[in-house]
C-alpha cells in the first residue's frame, strides 16, 4: 500500500513523465502496478487492464477540518466494490481498498459530496486569497448590518432585508446538506443548521435566523483555521525536500527530477540547497543546517562518507553527495509515511465520539422536534414559542464541538511531537502513552551509542594477534550487528588480508561460526566451560570495567578474545532523570553479559537484566505488564518481538526498519530526551481532551437549561455551539506551543 505514493509518473511507477505511450489515470494504482502497468519501453494507463482490485489514492482538495474527513470517509465506503475508505487529514489523501476498479465512482461520491480529488502527479490547487475563502461570510456580515440599520427606519423593510439575508446565507448551507444526504450524511451540522433557518423564518424570527447562519459560517471559518495550524507542520516538512537535483555524470550536471534518482547517483548542491534525497557527501567537508529534522540550531560539520538527510541545508559551500535513498524512501518520505499511519489509527475515545455521534443527532432532531409538538398539542401551550424553543434545542444539541474535541487536540498534540522529534502513530497510540509508566530499554545502540570500539584482543598460546583480528573479522564479515561491524572495521582500518569464510551461521543470541580455511571458528559470548581459571579472571575483570567480551573458538578449542566498549548516548543520563521526575520507572534488558550491563546500569542508576535471548526480553516484557504499562524502546531486529509485546512500542529513529515498522512511536531526531517530551505531551493531550469534553457539554447543558425556561434564544444558541467549537479549538491549539 505505501509504495509509489511519491512517484512521478501518473500510472504510479517511477520514471519521467512523458515517457512514451504514458497515459496519466486520476487514481493511482498502489498494490500491483509492476504486472500491469509499465514494461521496458513504455507505459500504460492502469484503465487499460482493467478490471483491479487493490489500494487507490488520491490527494484531496476542499477539507477543512476533521469533520469533512469524516463525510468522504462514508461518501466512498457506501460505493460498491469498495471495502475501506480512509481519509489521512494530515496530508490530505484518499486511501480506498476495493475489489474492482472504482476510480470513476469514488471521484463522482466525492465531487457529490462537495470535495475534488487529483492524482500525485497534478499540481496542488493553488491556495485561495482571503476574500475567496471568506467573501460568503464577509458578504453575509455585510449584509446583516445593511438590514439593522434598514429595520431602525423601517421595521417592515428591515424584516424583508433579513429574510433575504437569511436565504443568501442558507442557500450555500443547504445545497451542502442536499449533497451530504445523498452521500450518506444526513445527519450534518449542515442539515440542522438549514433546518434552524428556515423554521426561524416561518416563525418570524427573522433577524436571529440570519444570526444562526452567520455565526455558523463563522465557526466554520474557526474550525478551517485551527486545522490549518495543526496541518502546516506536516505542510512544511513535505516542502523541505525539493522537486529538482543536479545530477553530475562524468563532467556533465543534468537537472533531474528528484524520483529519477537512484542510490548512487553523485548530485552537487550549491550553498543554501537542500537536498533532495539521503546522501553521503563527497566533498571533503562541509556544513549542514539539519534544524529542520533534528531541532539543532547550530549547523553540524560534516566529513566526507558521513551520511546526511534529505532536507538538509547546505550551508556555505557547493558540495558533491552520492545518493543513498531509494526514491520515495528519505528520512523525510519515512516521515510522512509514518504520519500517514499515525492518521490512520484514531484514539478509542476519538472512535466512541464519532459513533455516538451517530445515534446522538437524529435523537436531537427527535427530541426538539417532540419539544415543539408535544407542549401545543397535548397541554394547549403556545405553538410558536414551542418550536422556537424546538428550533433552539436543535442547534444547541449539533455535535460539532464534542466531536471535534478529540481529533482537534489529537491532531496538535501529534504536530507538537512531530515539531519536537518525535513521531506518535496515530491517536490510539498517543492515549496509550498516557498510561504508561515503566519503560524498558534495550541497551546497545538504545541507551548507548551502538558504535562499540576494540579495546583489546588478547591472543591465546602462540596465536598472533593480526591473525587472530583476521580470522574473527572473516567470521563477522557480512553480519549487521554493531559488534560485528567493529571487528570488521578495525581489521579493514589496519588493511588486514581477510581470508574467505564459508557456510556462516547466526547462532540466534550467542554468536556466529562459520568455516575458514580448513577451521570451524566460533565468535560467541565467553563460557565458563571453554576457559581456565585464569582467562576467565581475565574475562570478569574486562566485562565489570563494562566491556563486551567475546571468544574466538577454533576446532572447539579458545584462541583469543576480543573486549569491546560502547559509550554512552551523552543524553542518556539526563532523559532517564527527566523520565524518572515523571514517576516513570526505568529498566533495561539486554543481551549483553552481566557484569557489562551492571557497569552500564550503574552509570544510569537503574534496574536491569541482562543475557537475554530475544525471547527472554518477550518473558520479560510480559512480566512487567502485569504490573503496569509497559513500553519498550528499541532499535535492533531483536528487539521487535519486545516491542510488539510491549504495551507500546517506541523505535529509535536511526534503528532498523523492522524495529521502526514494529514501533507505535519513533524518535525521529535519535535523541532519547525526546521520551520526557513524549510523555508530557500525551498526559497533556489526555488532559485537553477531557477539558474540551467537559467545555462541550458543559455549555451545552447550561444553554439547555436556559433555553427550556425561556432565558436564552436562537442566536446563542448558534453562539453556544459555535462558541464551544472555537474554545476547544483554542484549547488544542495551546499543544502547538507547549514546551
């Protein structure tokens, strides 16, 4: 489903458009694009093989807030064909799951529904000037004074003005309402709010029934704004990577788009660029401004082969870098494919919200209806002050403001982390967090920097030291472990002959053989059995100095060791502390021997277990959910089972992809103080979700009251509903800003 998302082409494959026989389609074909629709030479419409089944997606222009979400989101999954619609707010797609082409039928619910759709490869609709977005409500202001001051020299002609007034403003509300109901919405804001209106009118209660509309539009104006803010985060990120390169073949520079680079590819970019996708530099040295991924300030000076992430600024020279990403696969492309999947997975309090929103507003409508036949008909009461008091319960009961109360202070508290560097899927996981209190940590490459460095090796009986190096690194050669990686570098560094090594074979959680030369070698954690007594004096003296110590076996028989060293993340200490002010418990699980993990749990002052298979960790985990909520931060392979059995799982960002895939939460910026940061932010949001419930049906409640004993009418009514949305807007908008 996530590949080609970002693809240049309109058939949903990588490569120039314009390219021959390529045929643009409105809907991108995600899920089998390669069988179907681009050969050697040429491409071809996904229409052309029709029928498919599979994911389609689509950019969408026209939402405002999470409500319109919401209304596509049942306009296409009523479609035939289709078995799941999902509208990701945050950047502004269409995500349909069907098992038949439904492209033509999806873009006409959605046009119904007063949406546009447009493939990727269409340029963004321009943004529209503030008289576009506001002349209906600007001309309605307008309008409405015009009739005050007609109705103080002349009532009649001022009730005439306001009737007109009030049909101008409900013209636009109820062509909307028509549209949603026959998209399967016909309980929207839209329909009550045209409802209100018009019975307003009927009743002679013309000046209020033009307040009603203007204070709605109003609203609407508050909503679209809020979800703006919470949506230019994710704006900004997506404008850091540029749409061109300059790709510099032999002495020639070509200007590029950016998906027609591939891993490899040397590209210069001059002073103030940015680059356009993951790359090592060439250039001897250079300067980076990484703020806008890292929240570093200060630019960071980069040497040659260092790697640098696209978005990057380049900050006082023209550089040479060498491609490393995949198109559609930047840290920024990692970034908002995680967002996109944080969208998707919505809080439980958010999707109980919405479902008894459902029921909540035809029992509304029910229920002010009853309030304006029953009193007349059964107790002779004064027919139209009873459906006035009707017409007043129903906007009063509209459910804008107790249904935005979650999304919206969702949607800030996952912009506010995103901003902080750290990325939160969705707002299942954001409630989750809020619950947690104990973390568990893997150690290498987690709480330490996962870059071990060779401190010693020590050769037994008359085997040489440089060949000892050699063989351990023939062994490792290959295997992405970062003490493998250290053995290797280190003989490479010392420009060591490293022999062949066949039939190599990870030993899960103890080590690594294979067959060099005519020797079987084994690389493995030391063993009380394999050494004298004194080689294993020697090993615990090593590992309590916090070492990682491994043997060499060759034949079965110890022929040296190897003590390696990882040093501390230098921000560790200070996020276990700040972690730690939050009653967050802290303990650490790692594979690692004992005395090594004791050295480096004492340094960070907490628990630990050590000598942990992957599966041991999963033991552990679950052990420590049954106290309370766990979650479990990570950045290896082996830590994915840990993390998926976690209450939650957090991922390093430079960690394995297994290891961010398996995750409910990454640190995008790889910086551990982001989990104080996290954790506030989701006891905040928990703490502005329920503030904005309580403001919703607070003031709901008290106008109900107001309204049945004849104190309060229409209009504040209106001002009540309108007025909550915008307070609990205001009041999620205030995680954008928090600290």
């Amino acid at each position: 489903m996530h590949q080609n998302l970002s693809s240049s082409c309109p058939c949903g494959q990588r490569h120039a458009v314009g390219q021959k026989d390529c045929r643009p389609a409105s809907g991108v074909k995600l899920a089998a694009a390669k069988k179907t629709c681009c050969g050697a030479n040429s491409c071809t419409s996904p229409s052309e093989t029709q029928p498919h089944s599979g994911d389609y997606s689509w950019q969408i222009s026209g939402m405002d807030c999470p409500g319109c979400a919401r209304k596509i989101e049942n306009a296409v999954g009523q479609l035939a064909g289709v078995t799941q619609a999902r509208v990701l707010f945050a950047t502004e797609k269409l995500v349909v799951n069907a098992d038949r082409d439904v492209r033509q039928q999806v873009e006409n619910a959605v046009a119904r529904a007063g949406f546009t759709l447009r493939s990727a490869a269409q340029p963004a609709r321009e943004k529209e000037g503030f008289w576009q977005e506001n002349g209906m409500l600007m001309a309605l202001a307008g309008l409405m004074v015009a009739s005050w001051l007609l109705q103080l020299f002349n009532p009649q002609a001022g009730k005439i003005a306001f009737i007109l007034t009030t049909l101008a403003g409900c013209w636009p509300v109820a062509r909307t309402a028509l549209r949603l109901t026959r998209s399967g919405t016909p309980f929207a804001i839209e329909t009550l709010m045209t409802v209100a209106a018009v019975g307003a009118l009927f009743i002679g209660a013309t000046a209020e029934a033009a307040m009603v509309l203007l204070l709605f539009m109003l609203g609407e104006r508050l909503e679209a704004f809020a979800a703006g803010r919470a949506r230019r985060g994710v704006t900004a990120l997506m404008a850091l990577k540029p749409e061109q390169a300059l790709r510099i073949r032999g002495d020639i520079g070509e200007t590029v788009a950016v998906d027609a680079l591939r891993p490899g590819d040397i590209i210069e970019v001059a002073a103030g660029g940015r680059l356009p996708a993951d790359a090592s530099l060439v250039t001897p040295f250079a300067s980076f401004d990484e703020s806008a991924l890292t929240g570093e300030s200060m630019p960071v000076e980069r040497q040659a082969g260092e790697s640098i992430a696209a978005g990057s600024l380049s900050v006082d020279r023209l550089v040479r870098l060498k491609v490393v990403s995949k198109p559609g696969e930047s840290a920024i492309d990692r970034i908002l494919h995680l967002i996109e999947e944080a969208d998707a997975h919505r809080a439980p309090v958010e999707r109980f919200l919405d479902r008894f929103s459902r029921v909540y507003t035809p029992l509304v409508m029910a229920v002010a209806l009853l309030t304006a036949l029953v009193p007349p008909l059964l107790f002779a009461a004064d027919w139209q002050s009873w459906i006035y008091k009707g017409l007043t319960l129903l906007l009063i009961g509209c459910p804008c403001a107790l249904v935005i109360s979650t999304p919206a202070a969702i949607t800030s508290g996952l912009a506010a982390a995103a901003r902080h560097g750290v990325l939160i899927k969705g707002g299942a996981a954001l409630e989750i967090l809020n619950g947690v209190r104990t973390l568990a940590f893997d150690k290498t490459g987690t709480l330490t920097e996962g870059k071990p460095q060779i401190v010693m090796i020590l050769a037994f009986d008359n085997e040489d030291e440089t060949v000892l190096l050699a063989k351990a690194a023939a062994v490792e050669r290959g295997s992405s472990h970062p003490l493998a990686k250290a053995v290797v570098q280190l003989a490479e560094q010392r420009r060591l002959i490293i022999p062949q090594a066949t039939a190599q074979r990870a030993l899960a959680g103890s080590g690594i053989e294979a067959v060099v030369g005519d020797h079987k070698l084994l690389i493995c954690a030391p063993g009380q059995r394999m050494l004298i007594a004194e080689r294993q004096a020697q090993v615990a003296k090593l590992e309590s100095a916090g070492n990682t110590v491994v043997i060499v076996v060759q034949n079965e028989q110890p022929i040296g060791l190897i003590a390696l060293r990882d040093t501390l993340r230098p921000d560790a200490a200070a996020a276990l502390a700040e972690l730690r002010a939050l009653n967050i418990e802290a303990v650490m699980l790692t594979g690692d021997n004992p005395r090594a993990a004791a050295a480096i749990a004492s340094e960070l002052a907490i628990d630990y277990q050590a000598g942990l298979l992957p599966e041991d960790k999963v033991a552990a985990i679950h052990e420590l959910n049954q106290q309370s909520a766990v979650a479990m931060v990570g950045d290896g392979i082996n830590d994915a089972p840990a993390m998926k059995a976690a209450t939650l799982g957090i991922a390093m960002g430079g960690g394995s992809d297994v290891a961010l895939e398996s995750a409910d939460a990454a640190l995008t910026h790889n910086r551990l103080a982001g989990l104080a940061t996290m954790i506030r932010l989701a006891r905040a949001t928990h703490a502005n979700i329920r503030q904005n419930i309580t403001l919703a049906l607070g003031l709901k409640s008290l106008f109900l009251v107001t309204t049945l004993l004849g104190i309060t009418g229409l209009w504040l009514a209106v001002l009540a509903d309108s007025g909550a949305t915008a307070l609990v807007t205001a009041n999620a908008l205030r995680l954008l800003s928090k600290r």
